[in-house]
C-alpha cells in the first residue's frame, strides 16, 4: 500500500473541502423547476413560461414552470418554502407576496423570511372590464351604475388573495360601493364565465385580457395606471374616465428558498437579467400590455427592499377592508 505523507493528506483534505464549491459553481446540472402558484393560462403562468424559457438558454439546462395552484397562491408557495435550497426550485409568484402576510394570519411557511429574492420581473397593468351586454359603454357610465346598483352586480375574481381580487378591494373602496364578489379557481375559469357573460365585471392583468379586449369578446372600460398602454391606446385610465385615485399594477418576481447559496442566487439572477434583456422576451411583453424592469430592479437587493415596501403599503389596506382568507 502506498503511503501517504503529511502533505499528501493535506492536499486530499483541501480537494475534498473544494469540492462542494466546485460542484456549486458547476451549477446547474439538471433541470430546474419554476413553481407558479396558480392555474395554467393564467397571467402570472404566461410571465413565467416566457422567463422559463428565455433562462433555459442562458443556463444550458431546462426551466420547467409547474403549476401548483390552490389557496390564493400559498400551496406554492409553500412548496418552495420548504424545498431543498439548493436553486433547482423556484417560484414566480406576484403581488399576492405583499399581500399575503396579512391575508393569511396562519400559514405553515414563513412568507417573508422563508425565500431568498432573485430578482424583479414586470410590473403589469390592470384593466377594467365588462361583459359586452353590460348597460354601462364607458367609465363614467360604469361608476353610475356600480353605485345605483351595488350588490346586483357580480364581479369575479380568481379567488382569494388574486391580483383581481385585490384590484377589486381597490375599485370598490373608490367607488365607495360594494358589488357581489364571485371567487374562481384560477384567472381562466373566471375570464370564461365573464366571455359568457355569466358575470358583470372583472379587473385582471393586461397579460389576460389584451387579446379579449382586441378580439371583441370583453368590454374594456379603463386601465389601472396613470398613462394610456400603446398596446391599447384607445383605452382611457381610470382618472381620465372619472375615477381619480385608482391605480394599481401587478408585479411579478423570482424566488429560491431561504438558505440558498448566494454563487447560486447570482447565477439565477444572471439568467434572469439575460431573459429581461432577450428582444423576444421584450416584444412578447410589449404585445400583453407590458415590459420587463429596468435590469437595476432586477437585482435581488431592489427586489426585497420593493417587496418589503409593498408589504407595508397594502396591510392597512387590507386590514380596512377586514377581509382575510382564513
């Protein structure tokens, strides 16, 4: 047997102790999994399949978006939450994570500190709209209306804690009315029973209704942010058709679970930064009514200090309003 000397196991104790790091900076080796806690086809499941795809190119391996809906957005994330962090599980969620700390007073993961920021995605318009029978044609005759009829109305929305439901919280309080509030199981399901004119009205992102409103199946009363969209530039916003004060948009961004290393947390953020900056990626975005971020708030740092404030914005609100999903 050979013998080994004193460096000789020194050199073997250094290899082993640089093999993990080696193995981390060899990253990724497989497939990642991009978690989007809501139902397929819906807006937050259509931002992430085009960032899925645009990272699987930069990181030479596949980024799968699975869909793990249920409870407002918290089973998936949950489920990253509590997955191993070692990057090859991640979550594209939206404003519902500024949100749902106050939403939900008992969750079985932490929804600030269990996740470890990537970095921001988009921030989407909202639209207001209407099933194309509704006796209201534009904003002004659409607030007359909500107040002279007020529980009458149906609004849908794609469950508790969905960007539309918390858009319509906003929209009532301005309205200084209440509607009667129909929670679906996702934004498709929602948006098809408003196609079917089953439901009166819906506030939803412009990655799911752009192509309704273009193609005539909706009725598009006012987008939600201070300056038209040049996706729909006939479409007033909501100041501009008498309803001044509201506006809201809906952010999206990439999470690991807490503890990921940071070598690991930079490569995604690279290939993050790499999708923002893809011309498919922008053109897609452009023709949904929005645009990536700027690559300086796609850092993981401006991402949680956005987070953090946004948190703080909206748990007043929430806790006005008194409506909780638990």
């Amino acid at each position: 047997m050979t013998k080994i000397g004193k460096r000789g196991l020194l050199g073997l104790a250094g290899a082993a102790l640089a093999a993990p790091a080696f193995a981390q900076g060899a990253f990724p080796t497989r497939t990642i999994t991009m978690v989007v806690p809501f139902a397929a086809g819906g807006p937050t499941d259509t931002v992430a399949r085009l960032i899925a795809q645009a990272m699987s190119t930069n990181l030479g391996q596949t980024v799968v978006v699975e869909n793990v809906g249920g409870a407002g957005g918290t089973l998936g994330a949950q489920r990253t939450a509590q997955a191993r962090p070692d990057g090859y599980n991640v979550l594209m969620h939206h404003i519902g994570m500024a949100t749902i700390p106050t939403l939900y007073r008992r969750l079985a993961y932490d929804p600030i500190n269990g996740f470890e920021t990537i970095g921001l995605v988009t921030e989407v318009p909202m639209t207001l709209v209407g099933r194309n029978a509704l006796p209201a044609q534009n904003m002004q005759e659409l607030v007359a209306l909500v107040k002279r009829e007020g529980e009458k109305l149906n609004y849908a929305n794609a469950g508790i804690g969905a960007a539309s439901h918390l858009c319509g919280l906003l929209l009532m309080q301005a309205m200084g009315t209440r509607m009667t509030t129909v929670p679906y199981r996702g934004t498709g399901p929602a948006m098809n029973d408003l196609l079917a004119g089953t439901v009166d009205l819906m506030c939803d992102q412009t990655t799911n209704t752009t192509e309704q409103i273009k193609a005539g199946g909706i009725r598009a009363f006012a987008v939600t942010t201070s300056d038209r969209l040049e996706s729909l530039p006939d479409l007033p916003t909501a100041a501009q058709g008498g309803l001044p004060g509201f506006e809201v948009s809906v952010w999206h961004g990439l999470y690991a679970p807490k503890g990921t290393p940071a070598p690991i947390i930079t490569r995604l953020n690279q290939a993050l930064v790499a999708a923002l900056q893809d011309p498919n990626v922008g053109t897609r975005f452009a023709a949904l009514g929005t645009a990536p971020v700027p690559v300086a708030r796609a850092t993981p740092a401006a991402h949680r200090e956005f987070w953090q404030a946004d948190i703080a914005k909206w748990r007043p609100l929430i806790q006005a309003a008194g409506q909780y999903a638990d």
